[in-house]
C-alpha cells in the first residue's frame, strides 16, 4: 500500500473485521467519506459495502477492504483511522494530515 493512501491500526482492522462478521448480509468491505455537515464543515461517513461503486478507489490494509468515492479521495490523502475504548465509550477516531481544524466537539473538520 503506498504511503499517500489511507490506512487502519490493528485495532480499527479487528473491530471493523468483527462488525462485518456480524452483519446479517454478506460485506465486501466498508465505504469511509466525507460529506458536509457540523459546525467546522465537515464529518467523516462509513458504511458497509455490498458492491464497488464506480470509479471507487479500493484499498486494501490488514485485510480490511476500503472503499472511498473519487470526491472523497483528496480529503483521506494520508489518513490513519483507529479505534478507541475508554471510559467515555468506543469510537472511530481519523487522524487526518490535511485537517487544518475540527469544532470543539470533535465531531467536524475542515481543511
């Protein structure tokens, strides 16, 4: 996998492996985006994916496979997407080198 793309800690690669295993339809991977929304611009989208849309970039990382829409790709550049437990609950948290700021909430980002 090239440096420039996006990838996934071992934690993120085993919780997202174990909720596809429990989905009740087959998964072929899991489609991560962005979209406009919150207080700095914008949030970061998952889904599961039953079907490679086109022009999708796929991406391959610890057996995970990642799917993201062409207008997607220029925001994902570099990022790392980990998963989190602690006392405040569990998450998916992006580590994004293009991010210039995100709310106070942490819930949006802008570049």
């Amino acid at each position: 996998m090239a440096e420039a793309e996006m990838s996934l800690t071992e934690a993120a690669a085993a919780r997202v492996k174990a909720l596809m295993a429990s989905s009740e339809t087959p998964v072929l991977g899991l489609r991560v985006g962005v979209q406009p929304k919150g207080c700095s611009g914008m949030t970061y989208t998952m889904e599961f994916v039953n079907e490679q849309q086109p022009h999708e970039t796929l991406i391959e990382d610890k057996g995970v496979r990642i799917f993201i829409h062409p207008m997607a790709i220029m925001f994902l550049i570099g990022t790392e997407m980990d998963y989190r437990e602690d006392k405040m609950g569990s998450r998916f948290v992006f580590t994004n080198p293009n991010e210039k700021a995100r709310c106070g909430c942490g819930e949006s980002f802008h570049v």
